[in-house]
C-alpha cells in the first residue's frame, strides 16, 4: 500500500497543503472548526499517518520516550508501562523501555537513551542496584536540560520525582493493626535516621512511613516505638538477631511486641 501524503489530505480535504500540515500537527484551533474537520475526516477516511522521521528531522526530535524501570519494581511494570504508552502516543511520542536488574544493566540503557537522543527519560533506580556514578551521569544529563522524572523514588537530586505516599502507607497498616485491637504495635526500619529534619534519599521512605505509623499510634492514644535495623551482614534484615554479621540496633523507646 502507497504511503498517503499530506497533499492528498489536502486534496481531499479541499484546503491548502500548509493548511493541512498545520491542522494534522495539532494546530486545528488556527482554523474554523468546519474547515479543520475537512481535514480530520480526510486524514481518517485516506488512513493517513504522519511520517514522524521527516517531522523529527524538521523539529530537531525524535519523539522517543527512554523508560527505565528497576527489575524489583517488575510487578508494577504492566500498568506502569500502560499508562506510559498511552500518554506518550497522545503527544505522538513512543516510549522505548528497558529492565534493569542491575547497575550495569542500568547504565546501558542510560547510554541507549543519550545515543537516540530521547526527548525525555522516566527512570526508577533503586538503591540497591544502581551505582553513585549512574545517579551522577543521570544528574548530569537533567541538569544539562534533558526533561527527566524519577519514579518511586528520591534518588537523583533536584530531578522531579513521582512516589508512593509512603506516610499513607505506614498510617494505614498500622490503623489495621490497632483497630483490630493490638496495642504494642512497633515500627521496624533497615534505616536508621538520627536527623529527621533532613532525611537522605535512603532514609526518606522510612521516615514517611513511620511518621504514618506514630500518627495512627498518637491517634489510638497508645505509645509508639522505633526499633531501627542497620544492616551489616548478608542476613541483616532477620529479627531474631542471628546474623552472624554484627547486626547493629537503635531504638527509640523501649520497643515490647
């Protein structure tokens, strides 16, 4: 099948080819509204579909969206990716995605990006996998001027970010828990967080969400303590305490469950 050009839309449409061109790039409110659905409808009933290489190459675009998920969050993938899509294709844009299980992985989609010169990066890096230098690289480009948003989390400095309303959360699990009628009910963080004024990117999920949790405690009138985990071994996150790595507590209160 023959590629339908914009002159044929414009043929059919009964208007001028500039015209044309400016009502199929989004500029249908410089035109009557008659004259912009003659367009429209030529475009639809001709299966037109803008060739996005030369329009790219007029505009210094390439109308690609990089997407970065960390391996961990794979389960919100789908939806995520969904939604994505669907925005992306409402700006005749294409997302172009990569799974990172690890810090090296991470900074190959990093450099995939930057070679196709996105328009735009969305990136969830997680602690765990990524490294200072991919967060620095990351920093770099955003500062550089390249639109950038984190997702679920506050890793990269000064980039926007999109997260989980961690304090909702730790509110939440704790109201279930004391409307179910327990009463000591002790918060447990793998992050210690001495100064709460200035929490670190590591340490802020923590701290939202055990400010949930002493506000659900405040409201219930009963005590709320802290029990904070620093990891240190390999089995770090075990509660018994058996980790054979040092594990290292820090209380606020004295924690009794």
């Amino acid at each position: 099948m023959s590629t339908v050009t914009i002159q044929q839309v414009a043929d059919v449409a009964g208007v001028s080819r500039s015209t044309a061109n400016k009502v199929l790039l989004g500029e249908a409110a410089l035109f009557r509204e008659q004259t912009a659905k003659k367009v429209l409808d030529a475009a639809q009933n001709l299966g037109y579909r803008p060739n996005m290489v030369a329009r790219g190459l007029r505009e210094r675009r390439t109308f690609l969206v990089g997407t970065l998920l960390s391996s961990v969050n794979a389960d919100l993938a789908y939806d995520l990716y969904a939604g994505i899509q669907q925005v992306s294709a409402e700006h005749s844009c294409a997302p172009i995605t990569f799974s990172c299980p690890d810090a090296q992985h991470e900074y190959q989609a990093i450099q995939l990006c930057l070679d196709r010169q996105v328009d735009a990066i969305l990136v969830n890096t997680a602690p765990r996998t990524a490294t200072p230098e991919n967060h620095e690289l990351l920093i770099q480009q955003a500062q550089g001027g390249m639109p950038m948003v984190e997702l679920f989390g506050r890793n990269l400095i000064s980039v926007p970010s999109i997260v989980s309303d961690c304090h909702a959360a730790g509110y939440q699990a704790t109201l279930k828990l004391v409307t179910s009628g327990l009463k000591r009910v002790a918060y447990w963080s793998p992050h210690p967080f001495e100064d709460a004024s200035q929490p670190t990117p590591r340490t802020w999920f923590a701290l939202e969400m055990y400010r949930g949790y002493q506000q659900a405690m405040q409201e219930a009138g009963l005590p709320h303590d802290l029990a904070c985990f620093e990891p240190t071994g390999p089995n770090a996150m075990r509660l018994d305490g058996r980790d054979g790595g040092g594990l290292h507590r820090r209380t606020m209160g004295e924690v009794q469950v």
